[in-house]
C-alpha cells in the first residue's frame, strides 16, 4: 500500500508547516538522501518527567514526526517516493534522572513504521537533552531515501 493512502487509512492529516525560526531550510537533498531539520511539537514548552509524562512525550515525538513527514511531502509531492526511511536522531529535552528516552522517541518510530511499513524501520538515536529551542519537550531530525 503506498504511503499516501496509509496516511488515509489512518485518517492522519498532516500539519501546515511555518517557516523556519532561524538561518535553514526544511529539508536538503543531496543525490537519493533527504536530510530533514529537526521538528518538534508546536505550542509545547517543558521537560519530560516534569511537566510532562513519558506518554505526552511520546505523543509529542509522535507530533514532530507528522511535521516531519509534512516536510518530506513539500519536498518531494508526495510521501510515495520515500524508498526508505533511513535514520532519525530524537532529543528529549528531560529531567536529569528521566532514562526512557526511547520509549519517548518511539512516537515517531511507530509513526513512520505505521505510515511506510517495512520501508520505515530505521536507524536510531535517541538522546536526552538539558534545554532544546523555546524549550520544546522533544526535536526529532530524519534522513529519507528518495526513488524516483
């Protein structure tokens, strides 16, 4: 099934993207690889495992992962070109003792695997951070691979 009408089955619409805040672009492709700038949950500002659980994280991941996936749409027309989801790198911006980082970044993982199925298994890192921009709870970046 292609990606498009996943996203249909799933009845997900895809977030409108802002312009960025600082000196980047959304995405840069270089040959068959999409890099995508990291994206996080619009309107949200705290830590993980203070002001919010390890479940809102997850669907805060979950959030950055339909910005991410509103990006690779702009850039490409459409998510059916996406060969492979390559990598994503997940920050959770956490108390210092907070150690599920993963299961939070699996919001995003879920997502993608969700949407492309096999095709979107992939390499991870998942991190914690002390602060991230406008102290958004979580920033997930992602690298694409991209068919013709």
């Amino acid at each position: 099934m292609s990606a498009e009408s996943r996203l249909k089955e799933l009845n997900i619409t895809l977030p409108e993207l802002s312009d960025p805040v600082a000196n980047y672009v959304h995405g840069v492709r270089t040959g068959n690889l999409l890099f995508l700038a990291g994206k996080g949950p619009m309107g949200a500002a705290g830590k993980v495992g203070k002001e919010f659980s390890e479940q809102q994280g997850y669907e805060f991941a979950k959030q950055a992962g339909l910005l991410l996936l509103a990006v690779v749409r702009r850039e490409l027309g459409s998510l059916d070109r996406v060969t492979r989801v390559v990598k994503i790198v997940g920050f959770v911006n956490a108390i210092p003792e907070f150690q599920n980082h993963p299961q939070v970044i699996n919001g995003c993982s879920d997502l993608l695997v969700s949407v492309f199925g096999k095709r979107g298994r992939h390499a991870r890192t998942a991190l914690g951070a002390g602060s991230l921009p406008f102290q958004i709870p979580v920033e997930i970046e992602a690298i694409v691979e991209v068919g013709e």
